[in-house]
C-alpha cells in the first residue's frame, strides 16, 4: 500500500501532467482559433468581392438597357424625321408643281363645260 505522502506525490504528478496537455490543449486551441478567424477573413473578403461583381453587373446591365432605349430612340426620331421630311417634300413638289397644272386644267375643264353638258 502507498503512503499518503506518495499518494499525494503520484497526484502532483498527474495534476503537472493534466495542468501541462490542458496548457497544450489551450495553444492548440488558440491556433485554431486564429486560423478559422483567418479562413472567415478570407470568405468574407471573396463574399464582398462577389457582391462588388454582382452589383457591377447589374449597374453594367442597367446602363446596356439605357443605351438600347437611346438607340431605339434614335431610331425611332430618324424614323419619324424622314416621314416628315417626305411629307414636307410631297406637299412641297405637289404646291410647287402639280398645283398650277391642276389649276390650268381647271379653267380648261371650265371652258370644256358648255361642250359636255
């Protein structure tokens, strides 16, 4: 049987090793600790990245769209410009040309008229 003074002795010793893998645990656990911190720097860095890109994209998207509704646009004024620029040149040659000639077969058409009724 063990005296008390080794029973005392044999747990100091197991008290220094426990004290000793604990002091061990802790470190390790610390370690962990700042890698998962370092990992969770870095996922958060890539998120706001990715959200940086996305937000771009959209912004990028938003403007195609604004610049296919000027050129729609624009093509729709170049659309409406040569209608009325035709319009405006018919009703130009028509005044300028055809009216005239229309009143000379007016006053033909007014002299013919005893002749055909």
């Amino acid at each position: 049987m063990a005296t008390q003074a080794e029973r005392i002795t044999a747990l100091e010793v197991h008290y220094e090793h426990v004290d000793k893998t604990l002091t061990a645990m802790s470190g390790t656990l610390d370690a962990v600790r700042a890698e998962v911190a370092e990992i969770r720097t870095h996922l958060d860095d890539r998120f706001n990245r990715i959200q940086m890109a996305i937000a771009d994209d959209k912004v990028a998207s938003s403007e195609t769209k604004f610049r296919v509704a000027l050129r729609v646009t624009g093509w729709l004024a170049g659309v409406v410009a040569t209608v009325l620029g035709a319009v405006v040149g018919g009703l130009f040659v028509f005044a300028r040309f055809l009216l005239p000639r229309l009143e000379k077969l007016a006053f033909l058409a007014q002299d013919t008229a005893p002749l055909v009724g």
